[in-house]
C-alpha cells in the first residue's frame, strides 16, 4: 500500500490524495459507507460500484461471530464471501467495547464478551483482533483499541486511553498478510494533552495510518473540531488519516478542512431505514411524513441518483408505509449517492484550488 498527496488547499489543511491497496485505488478524501457484517444494508456490491464507493468497511466482532472464521477462510476471504472486489477496512472490535459496555469486561490483556446474540462468553484481545482480521483478509487492519466513552473525567480518560497504547503495541508486532495494511487509533477524549500524547506514541510505532477515534461518541460538534484541531497536527503529512464514525455532511467538509482523509458512518443507511433523506442544504427531511403523499417532485432537485431522476417524493413515501422494501432501498440508494458525491465534489474542489469556496458555500447545491 501506498499513500500519496497529490494537492493541498493552500487556505485550510485539506488534501487531495490517493491511496494503493491490493484490491484498487482510493481517492481521498473518501467516504466508506458501512458494511458491518459483510453486507452494507439495503444494497447489493454491484449498485455500489455503480455509486462510485471505492472502499467500504466491516467489523471484526460481527463477523467473528456470525458467519464465524471458519466459513470465511473456507469462501477464501472476506472479499469473496460478499462478492466485493474493491478495498474493505475492517474495525477491530474496539467500538464494541464502548457501545456494547454492559455486555463485557476489560482486563489488561483484552476483554471479555458476553455475546449479544445468545450470551456466550468469548475474548477478545489485540492478537485475536489481528488474527481475525487477518483471516478476513481486509486491506485496512485498525489495531485493537478501546473506544473512550462521552463523557470521561481526566482520571477515566487517562487510563482508556494508557491501556489503548498497551494494545495497539500489541497490535503492531503482530502478523498480518501479505499487503494488509495496520492503522493506529489515537484516543485521549476531550483532553489536548491526553491526545497529544496518544498520537506521539502511536506516531513512534510507524503504523502505515492513523485513525482518530472516540470522537461522534455524544459530545457537542464545537469539541469534535477543537479535538481536531489538536490531533491531526500530531499526525504525519504522508501517512492517511481516517475519523471514524463521523459524520453528518457539515462534519465531512469541517473535517477535510482540518487534513482528515478517510470517514466513515451508518447515518446515511441508518437515516433512510427510518424514512429520511438528505437534501442539498445539508439536512434531511422525513419522506415518510404525510405532507409529502402528494408530492410529485424528486427528494432533491439538484440530485443526479438514480431515485432522483426516476421517482417522486410521494412514491417513495408510499413504498415506505406499506412496507415495500423497495421503498428503503430508494431512500438507500440516494443518500449515499449523497454522500459519495460530496466527497467527489471536495475531491474536485480540491483539484481546482477551489476548495475555501466550496467549504463557504457547498451546501447550496448538491
């Protein structure tokens, strides 16, 4: 894998970059739509490629448990078990230990879970967290780390983030496969100093990237942009950088502008499967609500996807209250159409030294 950037914004830290894994080419910045047991909700691979997603993501503590290891290796991978020939990154379970917090309980060396499908008990540590991954085969392997929660007091956030570094220590002298990449996760909550330190250190392990995590976990969105102002400083100019978990668009372009490389979030499939869209100011509007049954205009106007250029507002609201599937798939289908786009226009900004211009005015048209 290489990485390279090709373009910066001379107003902000935004970068146009590219980065080479085994399975493609992946123009940054990027946005991953989230496939966290090997499939990403409502859509098939195909319909994906045709959205232009280069890269999508899965994790590491679904798919260990369901289908298993054993079927994965037996189907030759990850890539092949889902039919998807582009680049996957794979989380490393460290988010479950945040939000599945009732459900287990961290020792130094990993962590217990009780499983959330039927209570059996099961470890995860840093070397189970590679070796799953590299039975995955995924081209982005994130180390093991553990999600701090919002909010942590400096005691708290301290001791997260000290066992983090234990792990992704842990992590790195670990074997992967031939052309698996292994990305660091910086942690530290809200403290400049806790953040600081967390990205020095894992900046002295060399990881082939840096991740910014423990960030969209309930904090207000000024303290996500004060944490990257402190964070992405302390990480390298040729290495990606990658915010996981974030965001909504405003957040994308907000952090572009402060040198992130790659996202990732569920809120476009998750939005669509309770009857949202998103629309060009940024927004979204509730497709599903009565005001629009007679609506014949598309969701968006300005929207190129292909529900926009063939239905209307009030059928897909009609699909959606008598249950067609179809109905979720459309609204699918359009915002990450939505949110694929976007990350091509800040690519093209970006290429055209247009980017402080986009970031004044970008959500006018989209």
């Amino acid at each position: 894998m290489s990485f390279k950037v090709l373009g910066k914004c001379p107003v902000t830290g935004a970068r146009r970059g590219v980065l080479t894994t085994p399975h493609g080419k992946i123009d940054t910045p990027v946005f991953m739509p989230v496939g966290t047991r090997a499939s990403v909700k409502a859509m098939l691979p195909d319909e994906l490629a045709t959205l232009n997603a280069e890269i999508i993501l899965g994790n590491t503590y679904h798919l260990f448990l369901k289908p298993g290891m054993e079927i994965i290796a037996r189907a030759g991978g990850l890539h092949r078990f889902m039919g998807w020939e582009r680049p996957i990154l794979t989380d490393s379970g460290g988010f479950q230990v945040f939000s599945l917090a009732p459900l287990r309980e961290i020792t130094e060396t990993g962590v217990y879970f009780a499983s959330h499908i039927d209570g059996s008990r099961f470890f995860l540590g840093p070397k189970e967290s590679m070796t799953i991954q590299r039975t995955l085969g995924s081209d982005i392997v994130m180390a093991f780390d553990e999600c701090t929660p919002y909010p942590a007091d400096y005691a708290a956030a301290e001791k997260s983030m000290r066992q983090t570094a234990r792990w992704e220590t842990v992590s790195r002298d670990c074997k992967l496969c031939d052309g698996q990449q292994l990305f660091g996760i910086v942690q530290g909550s809200v403290y400049k100093d806790l953040r600081q330190e967390s990205a020095a250190g894992l900046v002295a392990l060399d990881f082939d990237g840096y991740a910014i995590g423990g960030l969209s976990v309930g904090e207000p969105e000024e303290v996500m942009f004060e944490v990257l102002d402190w964070t992405v400083p302390s990480l390298p100019e040729d290495k990606p950088r990658y915010l996981m978990g974030v965001g909504t668009p405003r957040q994308l372009v907000e952090a572009v502008a402060r040198g992130v490389d790659m996202f990732d979030c569920v809120l476009p499939t998750r939005l669509a499967r309770h009857g949202s869209a998103y629309v060009s100011d940024g927004t979204t509007i509730p497709v599903k609500a009565g005001r629009y049954s007679a609506d014949f205009t598309p969701i968006d106007e300005n929207c190129a996807c292909y529900c926009c250029r063939n239905f209307t507002k009030a059928y897909v609201r009609h699909l959606l209250n008598v249950g067609e599937i179809s109905g979720l798939r459309l609204l699918t289908i359009h915002n990450l159409y939505y949110f694929l786009n976007l990350m091509r226009r800040i690519r093209e900004a970006l290429e055209n030294d247009a980017f402080a211009e986009f970031r004044a005015n970008c959500f006018y048209r989209i």
